[in-house]
C-alpha cells in the first residue's frame, strides 16, 4: 500500500484521516538510491556514546568536540553523489547505531545522505541545520529606506520577503508617537510561507497613514526535491530616538536522508531528528518583527520496516509577535508589526512497513496548520500515529 498526507488541501484533510495515492516519483526514486559501500565504518565505533562531540560538517567530513571551544576529533570519508538531479554528501557506513548520548547539529552546503548496508537504529539526538535557507540579513543602517533582507532558498523563491521601513515618529495629541516597519514574509517549503504584518500608525496622530507594507511568504517548493526551507524575511528597520533597529530574518531547516539498503530502521523512544525552522526575532523599538524560517526536509529509505517511537521535527519557525499601543487619551492595542509563519517541511518514508508510536510535526510556524508540510508514506502503514501540521 502506498499512502500519502499532504497538508496544502485543509479542507480535504480536516474532516478525514483517508489516504491519498502517492505518486509513483517516490517509487522510481528510491530504486536509484545510492547503496553503502561501507567506507565510513561503524557508525558506533566512531562516534561512541558521543562524549563532547557537538557539531558535523558534511562538506568536510570534519567531526567537532566542544572541548576548549572546539578542535577536530576524527573526520569521516564521504563522497559527493549525483542522485534526483542533486549534489548530496554521501557517508556510507557499514552499520549506524546511535546511542541516546550522541546530540550532532548536523550542517553543510549539499544535503547529507547517511547511507547504511544494515540496520539503522537512531536513539540520538541529530539537528538538521540550514543550508541555502538563510534567514534574510538585517536592514542596514547606511541604507535607507532601511528595508528587511529576503530569506535565501536553494530555489531562490521559497525565501520570506523582508518587510519595508523606515520607522520613525509622528506627532500624536500628547507626546511623539513610533510609526513602525512592516514584519518579515516566512519561509516556503511544503507550502507557500506566512505574510507579515504591516506597519502601524498611531490612531492619535491625524493626517494620511503610513502603514509600511510586509514582507510575502516565500513560495513553494517542489516535493520532488530535498532541499531545506526558506528563511524567513527581516522586518524593517530605522532610527528611533536616535538608535538604530532592525533585526535578521530566521533560518529554515535543512534536509536530510537516512537509508538501509538491507535492514530496518528504528527510532527509539527519546530520539529526535530535528529539521525546524527557527522563529523570527521580536520587534523591537519599532522595527519589524522577522518571519520564520521554513521546516526542512527528512527523506527515509528502508528495505524492511521504519518503526517511530521518537520525535521526526520538520515543524515551521514561528514569525516575531508583539503588540503596538498608541492614543493618548484612549489608547488603542493592536498586534504587529508581526513576522510570518514559516511553512511545515517534508518528510517521506519508503519501507516494507510503516508503524509510527511516536511524533512526526510538519506544522507551520506557531503551530498551526493553514501553512503546514507534506509526509508521505511508501508502504504499509499498520499504524499512522500522531502527525501534527496536516489538519486531520
């Protein structure tokens, strides 16, 4: 049986947990999947219990310990491979265990590929982190009219637009009064990303409004490839009382393939692969809220069965909230200038059998799930389990 979710159509999904066909795409794919020739070893053998080990760099193979701000322990072979039209970082291991100690944030500029001859059994914690989805760069104050960054996405489109300044003050009936920029777009990836908010006006203050506008969501990006969310857009910026403001968009979640080529796999209880988006940073002395990055993107291949007991995170960021109150003698609070929700990733599962007693989250940022991602299950499902983000 081949099962698929898919979070775009909430009005399908809301009322009924039926599954939809998956496209036969997953199936070619995963028939050329590149096999472990086993040059990495043991998975367990390098890494151990994973004492002070903190960070991996797939570009390098380079594997980092925390001790004394940081010096290389090992570095791992791997091989740069062609595969879905893409470039992935291959690390091809005879077996990978992970023990409940080892905690990797995992990072580098092409997608990583855990490639594995036997069984995977993944009781760790591994953080998935940006590659091409950078959050949008903080309004610069050499430039006016000192508007947001625009996310980054390896599509060039799934980034969250940056919202537009300049702040700046207005005459209200008693005191001067902040006009702010408009918030950050969110990050796209299973579906298009969150606007932001524009900026606000006081209600004191007379004349013509200016509401700078927001930032769009970024678009979507193609469930064919495994690529990471968009960041989200920065919320614009200016001078305020004669200091600057303007803050960074977030980063998306980077994207990742775990494969066994002759085994299972295994997600013990406790473990955590984390592909999220971060959340946007928060308003401050009227500048925009930033948008949330979008979730990355978590692909699973596995010759016999994929067992969830854990936490597979590919959840969006949450855009930047805050509230703005103006008026001297009725004062008025509204919410904004607000950052937009990033979107929820994509995760996809091939396996003789699916059985899921854990987590999956694809929600959109803030946890809700009009911007949610897309899981979709090759195999027999014995049991769907707790799926967060697909509005069913």
């Amino acid at each position: 049986m081949r099962s698929k979710f898919i979070a775009c159509s909430l009005a399908a999904l809301a009322a009924s947990s039926a599954l939809a066909t998956a496209d036969d795409l997953g199936t070619s794919r995963s028939k050329n999947l590149p096999v472990s020739n086993g040059s990495a070893g043991s998975f367990d053998a390098q890494f151990h219990d994973g004492n002070g080990l903190v960070w991996m760099n797939t570009d390098t193979g380079v594997v980092w310990d925390a001790a004394s701000g940081g010096f290389v322990a090992f570095t791992l072979p791997f091989k740069v491979v062609k595969w879905n039209g893409q470039k992935f970082n291959a690390y091809n291991f005879t077996d990978m265990t992970v023990e409940p100690t080892v905690n990797l944030t995992i990072y580098g500029t092409n997608p990583a590929m855990f490639l594995s001859k036997r069984d995977i059994n993944f009781a760790g914690k591994f953080t998935i982190a940006a590659a091409a989805g950078a959050g949008g760069a903080a309004p610069d104050q050499n430039t006016p009219p000192y508007n947001g960054g625009t996310g980054t996405s390896a599509t060039n489109t799934a980034g969250g637009g940056g919202g537009s300044g300049p702040i700046g003050g207005v005459q209200g009936q008693c005191s001067p009064e902040v006009i702010t920029a408009g918030g950050g777009g969110g990050g796209g990836n299973a579906t298009h990303g969150q606007p932001g908010l524009p900026g606000n006006y006081p209600v004191d203050a007379g004349g013509t409004p200016q509401n700078d506008p927001p930032g769009p969501g970024g678009l979507r990006i193609s469930a064919n490839k495994l690529v990471g969310g968009g960041g989200g857009g920065a919320g614009g910026g200016g001078f305020w009382s004669g200091d600057f403001y303007g803050q960074p968009g977030a980063n998306g979640g980077g994207a990742v393939i775990f494969s066994s080529s002759k085994g299972s796999i295994t997600i013990a209880s406790g473990a955590v692969i984390d592909a999220s988006g971060a959340n946007g940073a928060v308003s401050n002395g009227g500048s925009g809220s930033s948008g949330g990055g979008a979730g990355g993107d978590e692909w699973f291949y596995a010759s016999g069965s994929f067992t969830n007991n854990g936490s597979l995170l590919m959840h969006g960021g949450a855009g930047g909230t805050s509230q703005y109150t103006s008026g001297c003698f009725n004062p008025v609070t509204v919410e904004g200038p607000d950052g937009g929700n990033g979107s929820g990733g994509q995760l996809e599962i091939h396996a003789a059998t699916f059985d899921n007693a854990g987590l999956i989250d694809v929600s959109g940022g803030g946890r809700e799930k009009s911007h949610g991602g897309s899981v979709e299950l090759i195999g027999d499902v014995t049991r769907r389990g707790r799926i967060e983000g697909l509005g069913n």
